[in-house]
C-alpha cells in the first residue's frame, strides 16, 4: 500500500523536481492523492484504482494511474481548463502464474516515453521519444 504522503521523491515534475502529494481518500481499491500544496480553484489529482471481472483463467485485472491537473486557461485566463495522463495495465490475472509479461509491457512504455534511443537516462521534460510524439501529435 502507498504511503499517505508521497513526499520522498515518488513523483516528480518535467523538471525533475519532487511534486509531494498527499492522500485525500480511499476507497473499495481506489486512493486519491492531492497535491499538497494546490489552490482549490485548481485540483491537481493522482488517482490509482483497480477493477477485476471474470473469474478462472479469464480474470482480468484493469489497473489505473492517473494524473488530472487543472489550470487557467493559456488562451482565455477567465477559464479553467484541465488536462489528463495516466497508464493502464489491463492483464488477464487469471492464467498468469507471475508479472514477468507485464513488468516487461511496463518496461517498454517507460522506456519509450522516458528515454531516447540507446539513452538510459531517465528524461522527465517529455523529451523522450514517446512522450515527444505524445506532446506533438505524431505518429
């Protein structure tokens, strides 16, 4: 289970800089996260949640991170707007013995958004080749 406040690192800006967050509520395999130091007028959220359906071999389990960051607006400042990110590992738990295929999936999308060709260093600014293509449209 995660920590109440994530203020050691767990979560980082585009500049590579701690962003502490802190849990508001819990429910049935559901947590929401706060920033810690957000305006009310401007939520910014991390939820993680997990949903199983089926049951024997074909049980599926449909996890969810995501971050939901409200703002005013670039364009019209008299509107909010508010923008979404998250990851989804949807996996078929019931005929799964361990995480090796998905640690591997999660391996992938990490790194093709995080890094860039034979880089391994970790890019938090959406420099990597996935998060470029996602920041820019591209395909």
């Amino acid at each position: 289970m995660l920590a109440n406040t994530l203020n050691t690192n767990e979560i980082k800006n585009s500049a590579g800089a701690e962003v502490e967050f802190q849990r508001l509520s819990t429910g049935d395999r559901r947590s929401e996260f706060g920033l810690i130091t957000e305006q009310p007028s401007f939520p910014y959220r991390m939820i993680i949640s997990h949903q199983e359906s089926g049951s024997g071999l074909t049980k599926r389990r449909r996890s969810v991170i995501r971050f939901d960051k409200s703002s005013v607006g670039g364009v019209d400042n008299l509107k909010t707007i508010r923008d979404s990110a998250y990851i989804v590992l949807d996996r078929q738990i019931g005929n799964e013995t361990g995480n090796t295929m998905a640690a591997d999936l999660l391996a992938n999308l990490m790194s093709f958004c995080a890094t860039t060709g034979a880089a391994t260093t970790v890019l938090f600014d959406g420099t990597g080749t996935g998060a470029s293509n996602l920041l820019s449209g591209g395909i």
